[in-house]
C-alpha cells in the first residue's frame, strides 16, 4: 500500500473534513493523525501507526521522552462519519496553521496533511536541483 496524490479539502465551520476519497479505504475504520516536526500533520493506517510506535518506543529514555511526548501526546485516533470526514482536534489544526484550507498529500506510508497557503509556499520553493543530487546519490 502506498499513498499517493495530493487532493484539497476544506474544513467546515465544525472544523470537520473529508478524507480524499482515493484514501479512504486504504486507511482503514480506525488510523491516527499526529504532528510532526514540520508545519504538518501525518495520518497513518492503524498497522502503520503500530509499526512508527514500536520505533519510536525503542529509543532511549534520555531521548525519546521528549520525542514520545511530541509526537504520541498529540496524536488523535480517527474513525470517519458516515460522509467520509473526520474532526481534527484544535491543537493540531494550530500546530499545521490549517485554518480552512487543507492539502491532502500522499507520501507513501503516510498522508501529510498541509495549509493550504504553507503547501503552495513549499511547491514554490522547491530545489529541484538539491533533490536531484539527493536522489543521484540513493541511485535514484
């Protein structure tokens, strides 16, 4: 399985929002939605979601606290309504800066789920030639 696209949504005044219909069932009844280090979000099936888990709680104490603390206290499990869309807790819109518009991008294990503005700020910004040198020296 792997996500891939990107789709854009809105929320409504609820603050509820429909998952791409292209992943909906690929996610499954139940997966989490998490922030990340960046002005995003991460959505990861349960399995996924199991798997990021038992990697993060291998890492040492001295570290991995803060990171479990980050990553684990603000996850939010989702199950959808009957319409395909799910709220997303406030503390979570705040940290990605999603206010109305949001982008739904595939990136394999997970979906990254954008501000609309921060998405089109990012696409504009790309190094294509940084990517290139990255991906020439992976042997891609």
């Amino acid at each position: 399985m792997s996500f891939v696209g990107s789709y854009n949504h809105s929320l409504d005044a609820k603050k509820r929002v429909f998952i791409p219909a292209k992943f909906r069932e690929e996610l499954g009844e139940e997966f989490y939605i998490t922030r990340k280090f960046d002005t995003y979000l991460s959505i990861y099936t349960e399995d996924d979601w199991n798997i990021y888990l038992e990697k993060i709680e291998k890492l040492p104490e001295s570290i991995g606290a803060e990171i479990q603390d980050f990553i684990l206290g603000g996850a939010q499990k989702c199950t959808l309504d009957n319409s395909g869309r799910i709220i997303i807790e406030d503390r979570l819109l705040r940290h990605a800066m999603i206010n109305k518009n949001v982008v739904f991008v595939g990136a394999g294990k997970q979906i990254r789920v954008w501000a609309e503005e921060l998405w089109c700020e990012r696409e504009e910004k790309r190094d294509f030639e940084k990517m290139r040198q990255t991906l020439a020296e992976y042997g891609l």
